[in-house]
C-alpha cells in the first residue's frame, strides 16, 4: 500500500507560499500510515467563546478532483455527545478508514469527497478534541449547541474565505435530527438579520434522524417485531398497552405495568448478541484472544462486507500521539483520552422532546430541499417512524406526491425505495445499509449523496453500469 511521497521541494513551496484563502497552520500534511491522496486535508481549532476559550476542533477534506467547483458539506454525527470525526470522517464517509492492526489508514473509495468538499466537526464542547476551559460549559444542549455551531461557521469561513459565496449543504444522522434542524434555523435567521454575509445553504439531508419522540420510539418495537426479533405475544402487548403519545425522556409518562414488562421481556429477547444500530451485522467480541487473532487479521474478516471492528481501530488510531500531532489536535492535553461519545458532557435530558418537523417545515418554506433517508436494518431510529414523520409533514405542506414510492437503482440493483412531496422533500431508505448508512452500503450511500448535492432525482430504473 504506497504512502504519501510529497516531495520535500513541493512541499516545502506548498509551506512557504500557503494555498490561497487557506490556513498553513492547519494543514495536515500526512496522517501516519496514510496512503498517498491527491487532494489536501485541514484540521485545528476554531474558537467560539474567547472569554471561556470555548473551541470546536474540525477536519476538513477538500473534495477529489475539481474541488474549487464543488460545494461545502457539513457533516455532524449525533449522540447526543458524540464525535463526527470518529463517526463520518473515519467510520463512515471520509477519505479513510483504519487499518486493522489500528497503525495506520486504507482509502474509503466510497468517501463523499467524491462528490463534495467535507467539514467534520465535533460539537459541542467537551466531545472528542473540542474543550473549554470553563469546565460549567459542559452542562449544555440544542440551543447553546446551534449557538456555538452558528460562530463556528462564520469563524471557520474566516479560515477559507474562498466557501463563503460556495453552495452549503447540512447533514448528519441520528442526534443530529436536532444538530442539523436547528443550525438551519439559526442560520436562516442569520441571513434574515444580516446585511452582509449570508449562508448560501442548498440543501439539508439527515440520515434516521431523531425527530419525534412520540413516533420514533414506539417505530423500534414496531421494527423487533417485523423481523421476528421479538414474538407476537410480546408484539401484541406492546402495541395495545403502551401508549408512547406522550413519551419523554427522563420524565414521567402514562405507560402501564404490562406496557414496561413488555418493553423489558422485549429488550431481554433481542438481548447483548445483535447490533441494535444494523440487526444484520455481526458484533465484535474485543477480548485479549479476539486482539491477538485480529492482529494476525483473523478477526478483520469482515460480515456483510463490513468491519465489525472498526469502532476499536478507530479509537486506538485516534489516540496514537503521532496522529493527534498530525491533525493539530488535543493541544491542552485533555485529562481523558480520545473516545467517539463524550464521557464528560452533562447533555440536557429534556431536549430530545423537541419536536423539529416544525423546524423542517419552516427549511422547506425557505424553498430548501430537505432529504430524510434511513437504513432499512437499523431498530435505533427506524425507518418506520421517519417514513410516517416525513409523510405528516408533507400533509401538513399541503405538498402533493411528485415521485410515487417505488425502487430506486445503483448498478441495476435495487438500493432502496424513495418518494417525493411538493419536490423539496424526500424520503429514501438504502437497502442494507445500517444506522450509519455510509458504513454499511458506502456505494449506495454515495449515490444518494451525490444526487442530492447535484440536484438529480434517484434514479427509479435500472440505469447502466458506471
């Protein structure tokens, strides 16, 4: 596998001369074991609060061939706490995956980097890398989150001037239902204000997104029954004596006795062997003998074409010091080391309530797109709760059905279904793919990706080879 081999002339012209509207300082010149890559990579720190030395550490991938005509993609994993450069840029979506042995990279050549210029950000403070020195800045939520991710912006532009006027694009999955939503607002009420700069934002894509409780709870008992992870009996109990109208978390609510031993007999069931995010996936059993085997690459043979490992390999990847030098990281030596959820962060227990599909309406009124996708083998957030949740809120649009729901092909195979209302709003599951869509079908996950961003419907044929 080759290895970055700038040489030293280029590199040092590089160095000497920067690169036009972007920071030197945070130039990530090679992360170890990384494989030799055309395009440049950016990551560092931009602070959000001076006074508390509040500060949101990012990386940033400049897309693959042509990336001055390519938009900018924001990309925030969910939690809430928990770090998008764990998740999209070294799980998911980004340029590189890690090895087995935890060393060094391989190439993601399914990164939406193809496609887009990409900005991973961990948000809020206290996630990953981001910190403050106001350790009371730790006990947050949605409003201070959006807040902080609103300056992050106008102070990360500063950084590349060159995106200001560049189309922007918002995603994320899971918690990031509410990350994603909310920014938007926040952004939109900056443009509405604002006499000068405004966000060019074109378009908003979550993937099984927490958008109502009340809906998407109730959708995982819904989701262990129809695939026969629970039985009927236990189905049937659920379903008529749990009544999740007025679910909250960490909060009281009207559910019975048989609705909670229900609930409890069906978690016993599904139990610790399944991977609740992909019930498909083969789970990772990290003990010391699985480490040795997985050394000799044993264990990194991969089920359904994916990594069950990935999660340990990225973490031990992330906390080599050589690696947090490379990427301008951890520069207040952090008391804790690298984890992909934040073990310091006091998130507010009541903000998941919030009910953004009146959120998303007020983006679309905006004459934003919005794409709501799902992987069909995720029982966390599942897809049968954001189909019906996307489908209120069309009816609640008044938009009419403008592409039927039906197939739609990647490589003349069918890679999900997909309709649209009033063509700004689309709903679109990726067969096989988990609640991390990118890592469980990265093809199709680009797909889907790739035509949002360039404004093309799924295509609902088989289409030729490409």
């Amino acid at each position: 596998m080759g290895r970055w081999s700038f040489s030293v002339g280029f590199l040092g012209l590089m160095l000497v001369l920067g690169v036009s509207g972007h920071p030197r300082e945070d130039l990530v010149v090679r992360l170890p074991g990384q494989p030799k890559v055309s395009f440049r990579q950016y990551a560092g720190y931009v602070t959000v609060d001076d006074e508390a030395g509040r500060s949101l550490f990012y990386y940033f991938v400049e897309a693959y061939g042509d990336a001055d005509s390519k938009p900018l993609t924001l990309w925030l994993n969910g939690g809430p706490g928990c770090s998008s450069i764990g998740g999209g840029a070294f799980t998911e979506l980004g340029p590189f995956f890690p090895r087995g042995d935890g060393r060094g990279l391989i190439i993601n050549k399914k990164s939406w980097n193809k496609a887009s210029n990409l900005l991973f950000v961990e948000s809020p403070a206290g996630v990953g890398w981001s910190y403050s020195n106001r350790t009371s800045d730790y006990a947050t939520g949605d409003a201070h989150t959006a807040y902080d991710m609103h300056v992050f912006l106008m102070r990360w532009y500063d950084k590349f001037p060159e995106f200001k006027s560049r189309g922007l694009f918002l995603t994320g999955e899971s918690y990031a239902g509410h990350y994603i939503p909310q920014l938007a607002i926040a952004l939109l009420e900056h443009n509405k204000y604002s006499k000068d700069f405004k966000f060019n934002i074109k378009g908003v894509a979550i993937g099984n997104p927490l958008l109502k409780l009340d809906r998407d709870v109730p959708a995982t008992y819904e989701f262990f029954w129809s695939h026969g992870m629970i039985s009927d009996e236990i189905g049937l109990v659920i379903m008529n004596e749990c009544d999740f109208d007025d679910y909250v978390f960490n909060g009281s609510h009207n559910i019975s006795a048989a609705c909670i031993n229900a609930v409890f007999e069906a978690n016993q069931v599904v139990g610790d062997y399944i991977n609740p995010y992909d019930v498909i996936l083969d789970v990772c059993y990290p003990s010391l003998v699985e480490q040795e085997l997985r050394l000799r690459k044993y264990a990194t043979q991969q089920s359904v074409g994916v990594d069950v490992c990935m999660s340990y390999e990225r973490r031990f990847y992330l906390n080599l010091p050589e690696v947090q030098k490379a990427l301008h990281a951890n520069r207040t030596n952090l008391p804790y080391s690298w984890s992909m959820c934040s073990g310091v962060l006091n998130y507010s227990d009541t903000d998941g309530n919030i009910n953004i599909l009146p959120l998303l309406k007020t983006i679309i009124q905006h004459k934003i797109p919005v794409m709501i996708f799902s992987g069909d083998q995720d029982s966390v957030v599942p897809l049968l709760g954001s189909r019906t949740l996307v489908r209120e809120l069309a009816h609640d649009l008044n938009f009419q059905t403008t592409v039927p729901y039906g197939a739609w092909f990647h490589r003349r195979q069918v890679a999900g279904w997909a309709t649209e209302y009033g063509n700004l709003l689309t709903f679109a599951t990726v067969r096989g793919a988990a609640h991390m869509v990118p890592y469980a079908q990265p093809a199709r996950a680009l797909h889907m990706f790739a035509s949002f961003v360039n404004g093309r419907r799924l295509p609902n044929t088989t289409q030729p080879i490409d």
